[in-house]
C-alpha cells in the first residue's frame, strides 16, 4: 500500500513508511490479523488487530466488511475478544451476527459522529448487537471511550459532556 499513487497523495510530506509484513509488529503488543495478502487499498484491506491488554482482549476491525470477517472466522476460528471496535462505523456490512457469536465480545465500541450522513450505526446492526447480549458504546451516545489498565486494575469509562460513567473498574 505504501507505493500506492492514492496513498502518497494523502500524506502531508515526505514519511519514510514502513510495512509490518509479519503477524506481530514488532513496536506493540498488537496482532496483525487481517490483510492476509496484498489488496488495492480497499475496505476489503482494512487493516484488523488483536491484543491484549490488562485483563481484557481486544479486537478493532477497521472497516472490514462481512466478507473479511469470514476469513478471519476461517483462519482464526479460536478468536474471541471482551471488546470489540466494530467495523465500518457500526454499518450494517460490518459485524455478522455469526462473526458475532465466535468473537463473543462483552462490549462492542461504536465510533461514529452524531448526525452522520450514513446513519451509523446502522439499526441492523444494533439489532445484531442486542441478539448476541453485546453492550453497545457509541461515541455518539457516550462521547469519549477510555480503557486503562494498571497492572492487575482496570478500567472502562465513557465521557459526554463531563459526564464520566464507568462500565468496568475492577481490581
């Protein structure tokens, strides 16, 4: 992707941008878990990272559509994760409801502005959401998402409007 005339157009000034061609990089504790080959720079390549951190797992699937997700069901059939960034905003070609059910995630992070002119999330997709038990935390309704984590203590919170509400703080 980094020799593509779309991407180098997008960049500011000159970057000396290098791949992370293998499944862990090696500057985080994150697990490259999609694209498996080289695309064209599509949703289709969303770039997909596992990890963890603190007590939990997490999943962020950047805008991978369904289609994708069931690769990563196929390589990684074991995969499951206390949250999940949904794709694509919370579209409705993101986030199968069987993608769902593997993942099993507690909590499902929505990043979507409010009054966006796509929708999202989409209702499908929050009805997807409600049949697999998954909490939903969009930014829209909640504002700021935080996870922090400091040896054996975690913590989930949500900021709106100086309104801080704590969905998981657990030594």
């Amino acid at each position: 992707m980094e020799t593509l005339p779309k991407f180098q157009s997008r960049l500011a000034y000159p970057v000396k941008v290098v791949p992370v061609t293998n499944q862990s990089s090696p500057m985080t504790d994150l697990q490259i878990l999609h694209p498996m080959q080289v695309g064209s720079a599509t949703n289709d390549d969303s770039l997909v990272l596992f990890g963890h951190f603190g007590k939990l797992r997490f999943l962020f699937m950047g805008d991978l559509p369904q289609n994708g997700e069931k690769l990563i069901m196929k390589q990684y059939p074991n995969l499951q994760a206390d949250i999940l960034k949904l794709g694509h905003n919370g579209s409705k070609t993101s986030s199968n409801l069987a993608f769902l059910k593997q993942v099993q995630p507690h909590y499902g992070i929505i990043s979507a502005g409010r009054r966006n002119r796509y929708h999202h999330p989409n209702l499908e997709t929050m009805q997807r959401l409600q049949q697999s038990k998954i909490v939903p935390l969009s930014t829209q309704n909640y504002g700021m998402i935080r996870y922090r984590y400091y040896g054996f203590y975690d913590q989930l919170t949500t900021k709106l409007n100086g309104d801080e509400k704590f969905w998981i703080s657990q030594p």
